[in-house]
C-alpha cells in the first residue's frame, strides 16, 4: 500500500501502546528478532528478470500485547501490535537492489496451549529500494519489477512460538511479503518473496501483563447504507510515463455482527484517465472515449474493526468493462480510520480511507477518499 496506508495504520498501533494505571511501565513490552531466508516468486510471464538463489531478510519487530485499555482489545482476544524494521538483501543487487521497510504490524492468536501458541501477523507500510528500473546511469533495464525509490510494503508471517520463560520466547514460521508502488508509475510488477524464518522475543519484564476485563455490552448489528468516493492514480502504460487520476464511487449496504466485524455488499463505478488517453491517442471507441474509459462491478467483502480503524478485504466482479479489458474479478485491501461513530442520528459513521485494487497479484491502483454511513 502506498505510504499513506502506513501513517494511517501507525495510528492505530501506538494507540495501544500505552499503559494503564493499574498496569506497571513496559509489561508486555518486547523486541522480536527473526532472521528469514526466501525464494523470489515468479509470479506472472512478464516476471523475466533472473530469480536470486535465495533472497536474506533481517526484520526486528518492537511488539506490545495488548491489556484491555480499549474496549476493542478485549474484544478481539488481546492481540499483540508492532513496529517492525526489516532489511532485504535479495541476492542480486545489480538487479534488484536492497530493500528497507518500516511497517506497523497486528498479530492474531489462532490456537493457544500451556507453553505453545500458533499466530499470523498481518503488517502495512512503506519501503525504500535501492535500485529501480532506469534509462539512465546507472542503467537498470532489466528490473521490470519496481521503478519507483518509494514503495508499499506487505507482510504476512505465521509462527509456531514456544514460551521458554516469561521474558524469551523462540518461534519458527512461514512469512510472505511484497512491494510495490500500486502503479503510481510503470513498470509495476512487483516482488514477491516467500520463505521461512526463525527468531526470538525478549520482554524485559513480562510477556504477560495483567489484563483488564470488563463486562462488554453486545453493540446492535445494525444495518447501514454507505457511500464513498476515492481518488486514484496511475502510471500511462508505456515506462516511466505520465500519470492519469482514476475516480471512484460505490454504494453498499453493511451489517455489523459480533460486536467488532462489518460485511457488506454493493455497487463500484471507475473513470480510468489512463484509459482514456491510451483511446485517445491511439483513436480507438472515436466519439466513445469516456464511456469506454470507465467501468463497474459489484462487490462483497468484511472489514474488521480495530476501534476506530477498520481492515478492509473485499472481491468484486465487473458488470461493465472497460475497453482495456482485464481479469473478471477484482479485489480491494484497504485501512480506513473513523472520525465519526455514533449508534444515533442521521450520520452514524464517517472515515477516511485508502484502498489497493488488485487483480490477483497484480496492483491496478491505489485509491485514497472518505465514505460516510446513513
């Protein structure tokens, strides 16, 4: 996701890092280090750069567990927030560079026992590359993968984590990440790395720190209907070309359930500017151009809620094409933060937003707006 998506995400994460009166300073306070070997994923035919032998990542995470200042904390489970730092060698630099990445992280518990637990982290932020594709000195031609400094960042990693004592941990696990620039400029493929990992957690005074529980009165599952507008941008498909804005309005209807999760289900409308000059230039759909330049779909999808921040996942499929046509099925990741929640009145809910549409993996855009719910 774009850098956007990371200050917006960081927000959310240091929101529970600080402690309560009746919690002592730094319990559940840890520093996480894992040292992770992986492949570069070849994960479409215009992917033709050469593939590293293996690609080294050294990532350092600073982690708080959660106690129950928030009322959402305790509602999703107490989990475990984090900044993380990693630094990617991938093996070729000629080609590839090095990548450095700061990303705020959430992690889940999936299943617990005396000593074990199994977890998955989910991370967004931004990185730095390098070496990105160029025409000029030093000439990178053959990097079709990243051609801007500038890029989003996203970590997926779950461990198998053992609990030596109540200020180390050792863990092992499986991790995917990737980087882009959502398109914002051209060539985009990006990078996908995939591989494994080994680390430790050390708590210089507890790993478990005293919860607080409250008796949480179930909010409604109400229903609402919303509207948002977001705003896009993408590179012209030649490399290195202009940008074009991509406008974007859907209207969907949400239900809340368990108190802490939204689904919903709903109608998406695009103007592609990009679309619309490679018709113009080229003098295809002549008289048609802005027609053929937009399309629409209809969507389903779940967001989580994090307090006031929501994660965002949703899949769509296109009911109207546009003239450059793609895959039948699209998807959307997104973060928004809430500046209005209220269980009454003719506003209930409004936010700001940032989205990544993708078609599989491939990044179409990034979209930033706000949306309101009725």
């Amino acid at each position: 996701m774009p850098k956007t998506a990371s200050l917006l995400f960081s927000l959310l994460l240091f929101a529970g890092l600080c402690s309560a009166q009746d919690v002592k300073p730094w319990q559940g306070f840890g520093v996480e280090v894992n040292m992770l070997g992986g492949k570069v994923l070849k994960h479409e035919a215009k992917f033709t750069q050469p593939i590293p032998a293996l690609s080294v990542v050294t990532d350092i995470n600073f982690i708080q567990h959660t106690y129950g200042k928030k009322n959402w904390h305790q509602r999703r489970r107490f989990p475990t927030l984090g900044v993380g730092i990693s630094y990617t060698n991938y093996g070729i630099d000629s080609v590839y560079g090095r990548a450095i990445s700061v990303y705020p992280n959430i992690e889940l518990r999936l299943a617990k026992g005396k000593s074990f637990e199994w977890t998955v982290r989910l991370g967004e932020g931004v990185a730095y590359i390098t070496r990105i594709y160029g025409r000029d000195e030093p000439s990178d031609t053959i990097n079709k993968a990243i051609s801007s400094h500038i890029n989003g960042y996203s970590s997926v990693m779950t461990d198998v984590r053992w609990r030596i004592s109540d200020h180390l941990d050792l863990q092992a696990g499986l991790n995917l990440t990737h980087i882009s620039n959502s398109s914002l400029r051209k060539p985009n493929l990006g990078v996908n790395l995939y591989g494994a990992h080994i680390g430790l957690r050390y708590f210089p005074v507890t790993s478990r720190p005293k919860q607080i529980v409250r008796e949480l009165k179930p909010l409604s599952n109400r229903w609402l209907i919303n509207v948002r507008a977001m705003l896009g941008s993408v590179a012209a498909i030649a490399p290195l070309g202009p940008r074009h804005p991509v406008y974007v309005l859907s209207a969907y209807g949400s239900r809340r359930w368990h108190s802490k999760n939204k689904y919903f289900a709903g109608i998406d409308y695009s103007y592609h500017g990009d679309i619309y000059a490679y018709l113009r230039n080229n003098s295809y759909a002549i008289g048609d151009e802005r027609m053929s330049a937009s399309k629409s779909g209809l969507f389903i999808g779940n967001e989580f809620m994090l307090g006031r921040f929501g994660i965002t996942t949703l899949a769509g499929v296109y009911i109207k094409y546009a003239y450059l046509k793609k895959d039948d099925i699209y998807e959307k990741v997104g973060a928004s933060y809430y500046f209005v929640q209220r269980e009454k009145g003719p506003i209930k809910e409004a936010y700001f937003g940032i989205f990544l549409k993708t078609h599989l993996n491939v990044a179409e855009t990034g979209e930033v707006g706000f949306g309101v719910g009725f």
